[in-house]
C-alpha cells in the first residue's frame, strides 16, 4: 500500500508542477503578446481553466501525501 501511495503522490506531484508550468508560460506569452479581443478572453478562459487545473492538482497531491504520512505511523 505505501509503494501504491508514493508511486501516485509522485504522479500527482509531476501533473502538479506540469500544471503550473503551463500557466506560468501562458501569463508570460499574455503579458508579452499584443493580443485583440478575442484573443485576450480566449487566453483569459486559458488562464481560468489552468488556475482550476493547478487547484485541483494541488489538493489531490496534498490528499495523497497525508494518508501517506498517516500510513507511516
């Protein structure tokens, strides 16, 4: 059980810091492109789906990493 807790903590752990730098390269292409309207709400949903998207990593890494520090007591 704990090797099945560490091999998925790991795993949530990568799509964690994936996550992040997808939105991290999206804020700076947004920041650096001249973008129309159209372009500004399709980057603006982008951004929103990536916040989402790095939430919702970060809580399951969280979840994961405390049953594994439970499991070890």
């Amino acid at each position: 059980m704990a090797d099945l807790l560490d091999l998925t903590a790991d795993v949530l752990y990568a799509r964690f810091r994936r996550s992040v730098d997808l939105l991290w390269r999206e804020t700076v292409l947004r920041q650096r492109a001249r973008l129309d309207e159209r372009e500004r709400r399709q980057s603006a949903r982008r951004l929103k789906n990536l916040q989402k998207i790095v939430r919702r990593a970060l809580a399951d890494y969280h979840r994961i990493e405390l049953e594994r520090q439970k499991s070890r007591r």
